[in-house]
C-alpha cells in the first residue's frame, strides 16, 4: 500500500489550509494582527506590497488556530482562498510555502500519496 505518486507542495499546503480552516479555537477573524496580516498577504501577492512579505507574514503566524483563522478571514475580506491567490503568485515557490507551513501539520492527518500503488490478488 505505497504511493504510486505524491502530491506536489501546493496540493500538500491545500490540504492544510482546507483542514485548518476548519480548526477549533481559531482566533478572531476581527483581531487587529489577523486583520494586519491579511492585509500584508494581499499586498504582497497583488504586488502593492514588499514581495518578501509573504513569507515574512507565514513566518510570524504561529498557532493553527492563527493560521485558520488568517485562511477565513482572508476569504472574508476578499471573497478568494489564499491558496488561490498564491497559485497566481510567481514570485514565491509551493515548496518555499510548503517549508513555512508545514509547521502547521502537527496532529492532523495528511495523506502525501497522490495515487496510491494497487494490489491486485495474489497470482
């Protein structure tokens, strides 16, 4: 039962930031440094911002709680999931996010298989 293939950065950081949005105990999407690093996300990915910020940002968030909480809030205020918008950033690899994000992982089950190896019956 081993993995035929593995799914990249990106698909692995959208497996994340959908179980953390779903994260118990999040902070206040309202809280004045959530609300701050949405806004420091958005400049950065539109280009308005300083393009290291994003990685900056990813750096200071924390907790999962901080992170799904930043996830919701981002989708809140600009009606787009942060894995959207970064998919159109070319500035910032999915293995650069993934390496900040990761952190985030501990205690929650994230199948890195993209197509698991079939066993068929014994010949």
């Amino acid at each position: 039962s081993g993995c035929k293939t593995y799914k990249s950065s990106g698909e692995l950081a959208l497996d994340l930031f959908s179980k953390l949005r779903g994260i118990a105990g999040q902070t206040n999407h309202l809280d004045k440094t959530i609300q701050s690093w949405i806004l420091r996300l958005h400049n950065s990915i539109t280009g308005v911002g300083a393009s290291n910020d994003l990685s900056k940002v990813l750096s200071e968030i924390k907790t999962k709680q901080q992170m799904g909480s930043v996830l919701n809030a981002y989708y809140k205020k600009f009606g787009t999931s942060l894995h959207q918008d970064l998919s159109g950033e070319y500035t910032i690899s999915w293995d650069t996010i993934w390496g900040i994000v990761k952190k985030f992982k501990s205690g929650i089950s994230i199948d890195p298989c993209k197509e698991h190896t079939q066993k068929y019956g014994s010949t």
